[in-house]
C-alpha cells in the first residue's frame, strides 16, 4: 500500500474559524455525514453570484471561460426540455431562458411568500441539471482513451496539492495521506462482499485526514466542502459517522446554533447512530468519519489532444470516486490498538474470504 505522507505544522493561523461558517457550509456538513441526496433537497442558500461562482469553482467550472458557460446553457436546457415534455411542468421564462444561469442557483435559494412555486421549480432545473452533467460525464469518461490509473494519478494530485495550500494557509492538521489498495487486498475485499464485481469497489483511493482536537472536525468538513470536492457528488448512503455529534459541536458556538435553526433537517446525527454501514470487519469501536466523493477532474488536455471541440455536448469533466476519513489524533491513535488493531481487521476478513471459498457461507445481509 503506497503512501504519501504530508506532516503538516499544527500553528492554527486563520486558517477557517467556526464563525466564517454559513447555513450553506453546515448543509453542505450535514449531508456529508448523513450521506444523503442533494435530489431530497428543497433548497439552495447560495443567495449571491458569488456564492454561485464559488460553488460552480470547487465543481471544476470556471464561470469565466465562455465554454464552461456554453455547457451550463446546454444542461440547463436538457433539463428544462425534460421538466416540460416529460414531466408536464410549465417553467416560467426566467427559469426556462434565464439571461444568464447563474441566477437559477439564486432564484433556488429565494423562498419568501408567494414565490416558493418560483423557488421550487429552480430547484427542480437543478436537480435535472445535477442528474444530466454526472450521466454525460460517465459518457465521457467512457469515450476517453485513458486509463483508470492515470485519472486515479491526476485525483491524487489535485488532492494533495490542496494539501499543500492548508498547510500553507496553516491549517492545523497532524497528517493528510493517500492510500491505493493492492492487487492482493482488491481480491480479498471483493470475495468478502456480495456485490462481488469490481465496480462496487469505492476506496481504491483513500485519503485519510487527521486534526489535531475533535472539536477541529467540523471546520475541516466545512473546509473541504468549500475547497475541495462539491458536496452534491457525495455518494448517497456510502457515509459513516461514530465520531462526530453535529448537534452539540453546533451548540458550541451560539451563531451556528442558530443558523442550525434553519437546516431542513438535522437528522440522526448523534453520535452512536452510526449512520451508513460500518465495514464488518471493523471493531464497533472503531471511530471514523468515512465518505464517499465523485471527485471531479478535467479533462482538457485529452480533448485538445484528441481534436474534440463541442465540449458542450459531455462537458470536459469526468469523476473519480475518492474515500476520505477524517479522525482526530488521540481517536486515530485508540484506533491502532486492541480489537482496532490492523492485524486483527484483516484476520477477521481473511476468515471469511476463507469460509466463503470453501462454503460458500457468506450470510444474507
């Protein structure tokens, strides 16, 4: 298992203080640990262009580049085409031809009185347009000659050069690094499951994060939600928490209680719920933050190569799914003893691997 390892200065500059946070960053944390669906959403808190830029930016779409802009006009169609003709739904000309597409995310973030119709059906467009850009990319990530291993490469890249940044900008991490499985530990896992085909498989990636206090988790999610991957590509239902309690770290700071107020739900987030399915053979006293992302990667430079021009039909992003873990440093480190103990883990799943080969005894979930 390769390793590249970040030790990072533990000096809290000004990195990311609770009170910078808004209602959108704690949604954005909420669905993170819940693993829920932005598709449930009914709405928005992107209440500016710049919030929508900025928003549109960590999805790697540059709102300044003409192109990027096309393709937003083209899945925005797609989606008002679809709304109306199979769906029945009559849009007003705002939402259908919006002078610019921007304003969609905003008109989804507006909800006073009588225009919550208005509001909802941007929501809708959005929703389309989410579902339409992720299965175009698919499509494109298809039709492209390269390799699984060189998109994992470019992933890792990206990932650790924002690594880099936090540690510059004096984030107060004790470590960030990745991991790739091998060969043998791929097998293994796929024998373990029932779902044993390759494409179940969602950690052939893994970055592993850890703070220095508990109390650093929430600003770190929050971080990463604004900085590196888009919260909407959160895989549904792949999420864990044991570790985190969102409602009493929102109490903390009376400002966040407040804005929590205002969530559409705050859920199951007690700790000890264990929302998502914690890997079997894990101790329950394992204590882990785990997530799924569709990270995505642009692809320009293949499309340039390749002499394909109207980005606009597939886009010039495709995904990669990416494992993160988040823990903190006295919780990473109880998780390297006793019945947590690596050694013991892969005791437990060699065991069943065995039994399963044998007898084919793997149990019914």
């Amino acid at each position: 298992m390769s390793r590249d390892i970040l030790t990072i200065d533990t000096s809290f500059a000004s990195a990311f203080q609770l009170e910078d946070l808004e209602l959108h960053d704690l949604e954005a944390i909420r669905l993170i640990l819940d693993g829920t669906s932005v598709i449930d959403w009914h709405k928005l808190d992107l209440d500016s262009l710049d919030k929508v830029d900025e928003f549109l930016r960590v999805s790697c779409v540059d709102t300044a580049d003409p192109e990027d802009l096309e393709r937003l006009r083209f899945v925005l169609n797609q989606a008002v085409n679809y709304l109306e003709e199979h769906q029945g739904v009559r849009l007003p000309d705002d939402l259908r031809n919006p002078v610019d597409v921007r304003q969609v995310f905003v008109a989804a973030s507006t909800w006073t009185g009588r225009f919550r119709r208005h509001q909802a059906m941007a929501c809708m467009i959005l929703k389309l347009m989410h579902t339409i850009n992720h299965m175009e990319a698919a499509d494109l990530k298809h039709r492209l000659p390269i390799s699984e291993a060189e998109l994992i490469d470019r992933v890792e890249r990206s990932i650790i050069s924002h690594a880099d940044e936090m540690r510059r900008e004096g984030y107060p991490l004790q470590a960030f690094y990745s991991s790739r499985k091998t060969r043998t530990s791929v097998i293994s896992k796929l024998l373990s499951k029932r779902e044993s085909i390759a494409a179940t498989l969602y950690d052939k990636i893994r970055f592993r994060i850890v703070v220095e206090t508990p109390e650093e988790l929430l600003s770190l999610l929050a971080y990463l939600s604004r900085n590196l991957f888009p919260m909407n590509y959160v895989i549904p239902d792949e999420s864990h928490n044991n570790l985190l309690d969102l409602r009493k770290a929102l109490q903390r700071t009376p400002r966040l209680a407040e804005l929590a107020g205002n969530l559409q739900r705050l859920s199951h987030d007690e700790v000890g719920d264990e929302q998502g399915q914690l890997n079997p053979f894990s101790s329950r006293s394992y204590r882990v933050i785990n997530f799924i992302v569709d990270y995505p990667i642009r692809v320009d430079d293949i499309l340039e190569k390749e002499g394909i021009n109207a980005t606009y039909l597939l886009g010039r992003i495709v995904y990669v799914m990416v494992e993160f873990q988040l823990v903190d440093r006295e919780t990473a480190k109880t998780n390297e003893q006793g019945a947590n103990a690596h050694g013991l883990y892969k005791g437990r799943q060699k065991k069943v691997v065995e039994e399963r080969l044998l007898r084919g005894s793997l149990k019914k979930k």
